[in-house]
C-alpha cells in the first residue's frame, strides 16, 4: 500500500504530465499504485525512451528505482528530471532522497539547504522537512536537523514522521526527555509504528540520573512501561516481550516485568540477558527459589564475562538473605569481588561460632534450669539464688548473642534483592 507521500508524488507527477501522457505511462502510474515496481519501472523506462525531454518520465523511472534499491540508477534518473524541469521542488526532494539512500548524504544535504522552505508548496513541505533532516542527521548533524522539523511540527503537529525524526535528533543530542516524547507522539499517533514505539522505549532504557530529574525519569519509566505493554500486545514479538520485561522492571513492576519474560523466553527469547533479567524480576519481586533457577540457567547458557559477574553479584545477593554465606561467597568470588567474598567467608566462621555458642548456653541454661525444683525442695535458697544468677548472666549473654545476629541478619536482608 503506497503512503501519503507516495501518493501526492505520482499525482503532482500526472498533473504535471497530463498533456505529455501516454500508453506507457498510464501503465506505469498504474503498476506504481499497485506496488508492483518492476512492472512500473519498465513501462516508465519505455516512456523515457519514447520522450526523453519529459522530466516526469525520469522522476517516477527514478522512484521505481530507488524503491528496487537501484539506488545508483534512482539518482542517475532523478539528476535527469531535475535538469530538465530545475524548477520542480518535488524532483530536488525526491534527488536528495535517493541521494540519500545512495550514501551521498552531503550532497542530499547541499540541495536542501539551497531550497527557501517558505517556497516549497504545503503539500511538499513534510518531505522536505524529513529529507532535510535524514541528511543532517546522516552526517551526525542534528543541531541542523531539529529546526526544520521543530518549524514543521509547529505547522503539522500531527505527521507520526515528523515526530520520530524530531525523536532522532532530540536523541543523538542527549535530549534524552523530549526525544521520548517526540518517539512516544509518533508511537500514539501511529500504533503501527512499531520503530518509533521501540524508539522511545529505548530513548528511556538508555536514560540515567545524570541525564533527568528523578521526577522526569519516574515519569517517563511508568509512561515507557505502559508502552512497552501496548507494543508487546498489539505486536507480540519475542523483541517485544523483552522490551515490556525490561521496561517494567526499571518501572519497579517487578510481577509484571517477570511475566513479559517469561512470554519472552516461551516465545523463543532464551539468551543469557533475558534469563538474567528474568531472574532479577523474580528477586525483586520477592520470588527468591524461583529467580535462583532462572540465575542457574543463565549461567548454564554462556554469558560473557560481564553478563556472567552480573549473576553471580544477584546469586550473592539471594544467598545472603538466606544466611547460606558460604555459597553467597562463593559466587562473589566469581564475580570477582575477592574483599567481599573474604567478608562472607570470615562472617560465615563467626556466625557459625556465635550460633554454636548460643546453642551452648541454651543447653546450660536449660541443664542449670533443671535443678531448681530440686534445690527448692531442698530448701537451698542460697543455691538457687545462685543458678539464677548464673542463668541471668548466661541469659544476657544470650540475648547479646541474638541482638548481633539480628544485626547481621538485617545488614543481609536490607541489601536483598526485593527488600
């Protein structure tokens, strides 16, 4: 199906050629709304042949053309048509496109800045707009290329194009907010567009502290997750599911960034990232069993040495809410954090002597407990006044005991993942 703009260009170009047309390129113009761009490259060709003054003929050769990727050709027909008819804004744009895609984005770029925007006709000035600005951007111009889009925006809020290529710019100037609005407007006006939703949810993934307010990264994490959603249900791609996954999980909704993995990995996405990020989710959200095996299979799956030093930290982590602090050092050993994993190794020895210890004056106390009926009906008040006191100094060592554990424990449990 031919766009808008495919569309006004095949019917500027039969105005233009009503008095010059003919057999060959009514067939052309024909096959070129069909889609079918052999067909319409040859009889265009025959009409060039048949009148080869007639820059019309040159102009939809050059657009059947480009369409075919004979991007060499394209240029070669359009240069034509803009000889013959230099006046024709429409083939200057439709040049410096295939100037474009023909990797001579300088000289794309060269015939746009030498066109006045305010004279090229309203129908045109959305092309204009968006081949200007793929050049600039082309050639990493991008202060360049926002305000021809920004004054064409002013005038056509509502061009999905107009908004991702503002998104382009905004985004390769590290405007990371307003790139993830101009992506999300071409994403709302366009659900279809499946490139400018995957824009802004990446124009939000690759967001930082440094780069936003925590008010603005808050905001535009929950609008990107709603997002993510939206793509991955109108267009359930395994792409999809983890880009709703990871864009739930920065949003801190970790039950529902679990779930898009899970559909991720059912639906063919078993690399060591998504497992990882899978097993995240699962902590996060409290599921701690179930992230370990998830954490195991992502180990068993390859990772790089970066990928692989991130699981073993979050198997650390998990290990250490469960006091198991040998294993939580071993994995801290293997991702290379050597203090910390000295650290568990040496808490590990001393809350195995501090739990022995307790269970030690538990059994005394409990053993001294055992002789004060006897005492009492010996009437030995001194003895028993004496086992208390040693039960009451055995006890407050006891509950010191207990309080530094707790204290250990709930330094572990502050640090887990999920809280």
């Amino acid at each position: 199906m031919l766009t808008r703009s495919a569309r006004v260009m095949v019917l500027c170009a039969g105005l233009l050629g009503a008095t010059a047309a003919h057999g060959d390129w009514q067939e052309g113009v024909t096959a070129f709304q069909k889609g079918d761009f052999v067909a319409a490259e040859a009889d265009f060709a025959d009409a060039v042949r048949s009148n080869p003054r007639y820059a019309g003929s040159h102009y939809m050769l050059g657009l059947c053309q480009e369409r075919l990727g004979k991007t060499a050709e394209a240029v070669a027909s359009l240069s034509k048509a803009v000889e013959l008819a230099p006046e024709n804004t429409q083939y200057t744009i439709g040049l410096a496109r295939a100037l474009n895609s023909d990797g001579q984005s300088a000289g794309a770029f060269e015939l746009m800045a030498a066109i006045d925007a305010d004279s090229v006709d309203p129908v045109l000035r959305n092309a204009y707009a968006l081949v200007f600005a793929d050049a600039a951007l082309r050639l990493d111009r991008a202060e360049d290329a926002l305000p021809i889009l920004e004054r064409r925006l002013a005038e056509d809020p509502s061009s999905p194009s107009l908004h991702r290529a503002a998104g382009t710019a905004l985004d390769r100037l590290g405007r990371r907010a307003e790139a993830f609005a101009a992506y999300a407007r071409a994403c709302e006006l366009d659900p279809s567009d499946a490139a400018s939703c995957r824009a802004a949810i990446k124009a939000v993934l690759a967001s930082s502290d440094e780069d936003l307010s925590a008010q603005e990264l808050e905001q535009m994490l929950a609008q990107s997750a709603d997002l993510g959603a939206a793509l991955a249900r109108s267009s359930p791609t395994p792409e999809h599911f983890v880009l709703a996954g990871e864009t739930s999980l920065r949003a801190g909704r970790y039950e529902a960034a679990a779930s898009w993995f899970e559909k991720a990995n059912v639906a063919g996405a078993t690399d060591p990232l998504t497992l990882y990020y899978w097993g995240r989710s699962l902590a996060l959200a409290g599921h701690r069993n179930a992230a370990v095996g998830k954490l195991d299979t992502a180990l068993r799956s390859e990772p790089d040495d970066s990928l692989a030093a991130r699981v073993h930290v979050l198997l650390a982590r998990i290990a250490e809410c469960r006091l198991d602090l040998d294993a939580a050092a071993h994995h801290h050993r293997l991702a290379g954090n050597r203090d910390r994993a000295e650290e568990m190794e040496q808490l590990a020895r001393d809350y195995g002597k501090a739990f022995e210890r307790r269970r030690g004056l538990e059994k005394t106390i409990a053993g001294l407990e055992s002789t004060l009926p006897r005492l009492k009906d010996l009437g030995d008040e001194a003895g028993q006044e004496a086992i208390n006191n040693k039960i009451a100094d055995l006890a407050r060592e006891l509950a010191t005991i207990d309080a530094d554990l707790a204290a250990v424990r709930g330094a572990l449990e502050r640090s887990c993942p999920g809280g």
